[in-house]
C-alpha cells in the first residue's frame, strides 16, 4: 500500500512548476495548452504509456489543445510520492 506525502515539501517544485492544489481533496492539478489537438492528443498517448508502466494513472481530460490533468492516488486516498513522480514525467515530455 502506497503512503500518502508526510513531507509536503516534496510538491514545491511541482508547484512552482504550475501544479496547484485542490481545494476539496488531497490532489494536484494542471493544464496543459499546446499548438493543436494534433500535439495535445500525442502527448496523452506518451503520458498513457508512462503512466501505465508506472501503474500509476490520471484523472484527466482533453477540449481541443488542452489538456486538465488531476493526479492522486487512489489506494492511499491522497497524494503520495507516485504523483510526484508521473507529474515529474508528464512536466519532462
Ligand atoms: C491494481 C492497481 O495497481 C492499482 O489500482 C493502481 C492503478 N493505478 C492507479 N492510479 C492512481 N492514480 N492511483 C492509484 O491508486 C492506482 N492504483
């Protein structure tokens, strides 16, 4: 079973990066803009497959040349250092 971040800090590189906090639960959250849906959906398809090496998925969704991302971790019921990492991965594409 995965443990939820005792050290907070751990996510202020993700945040300085653009992630932010939700409000309502323990998760992060970012969108993605690129140049079309061309570009958006290519990189969905690259995240797909880190994120399913990493057994470690996202909550997201796609309009058009974006891309909203929300990163939690289900089995531990909040954030632990797995979304750190796959947004680590997906802020590195
Ligand atoms: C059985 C499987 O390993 C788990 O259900 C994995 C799959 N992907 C997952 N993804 C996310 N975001 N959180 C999880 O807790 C999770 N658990």
């Amino acid at each position: 079973m995965t443990q939820t971040l005792s050290d907070r800090s751990v996510l202020d590189p993700a945040l300085a990066r653009g992630w932010t906090l939700a409000e309502d639960r323990d998760a992060i959250s970012k969108t993605y803009t690129f140049a079309d849906f061309t570009e958006a959906f290519a990189w969905m398809t690259r995240v797909a497959l880190i994120a399913e090496k990493m057994d470690h998925h996202p909550e997201w969704s796609n309009v058009y040349k974006t891309v909203t991302v929300t990163l939690t971790t289900h089995d531990a019921g909040g954030l632990s250092p797995l979304d750190v990492r796959l947004a680590d991965r997906m802020d590195a594409l």
